[in-house]
C-alpha cells in the first residue's frame, strides 16, 4: 500500500467528519437565523 493512498483515505475521513460537523451545528445556527 503506497504512503499517499494512506494520507489519501485519512483526508477522506477528516473531510466526511467535517461535513458531518458543519451539517450538525453549522446549518441548524444559520436556520435559526434565517
């Protein structure tokens, strides 16, 4: 297993907790906002 596919997947991991983040308190602070 090459070094990039490893930084490959773990980039992907970070960015589907990052928009599990966003999704969970980003959107519910703006539609209260709104």
């Amino acid at each position: 297993m090459p070094r990039g596919y490893a930084r490959y997947v773990l980039g992907v991991m970070v960015g589907i907790n990052f928009l599990n983040y966003l999704d969970r308190y980003i959107l519910p602070a703006v539609s209260t906002k709104i």
